[in-house]
C-alpha cells in the first residue's frame, strides 16, 4: 500500500475533485448541498484532520487512530 501526504493548497484542490470545499469554521461540505461530510463514525470532518477518501465511495477518513485502523482492517482498500 502506498502513502501519499499533501499540504494545505493540495488538500484544498483534491477536495474539490471530488465535489467537496471547506466551509468558514474549516470543514468539508459538499459544494452542491452545503453539507458537511460525515466519517464512518458519523462525525463531521474537519479539513485538518482530513487524511483520504476510502477507495470507491465517498467514505471520508480521518487521521485519528481509530479511523485509521478501520481503514487499514478492510480488504478492498
């Protein structure tokens, strides 16, 4: 599995590829709904703690631990 880390204007811009923007208080909304994004624990995500997307879906994931691990213990990553 490879690692890719990107700073503040590449987060920003891979975002937007996929639809998303960061709102005034710094989380990831949908560009068309205003919504925030939601992690597999039903959070909202905050962009500084933004760390990708699951393969496939819209699947936010955080930094944290946890999130990181549930992540790393699927099979289709």
């Amino acid at each position: 599995m490879k690692t890719i880390t990107f700073d503040e204007s590449s987060r920003k811009v891979i975002l937007q590829v996929f639809g998303k923007d960061i709102d005034e208080q710094g989380y990831i909304v949908d560009t068309k709904t205003g919504q925030r994004v939601l992690s597999p624990d039903g959070e909202e995500v905050l962009a500084k703690d933004f760390a990708g997307i699951r393969k496939g879906s819209e699947i936010f994931i955080t930094k944290d631990l946890p999130s990181l691990l549930q992540f790393a213990n699927t099979t289709d990553c």
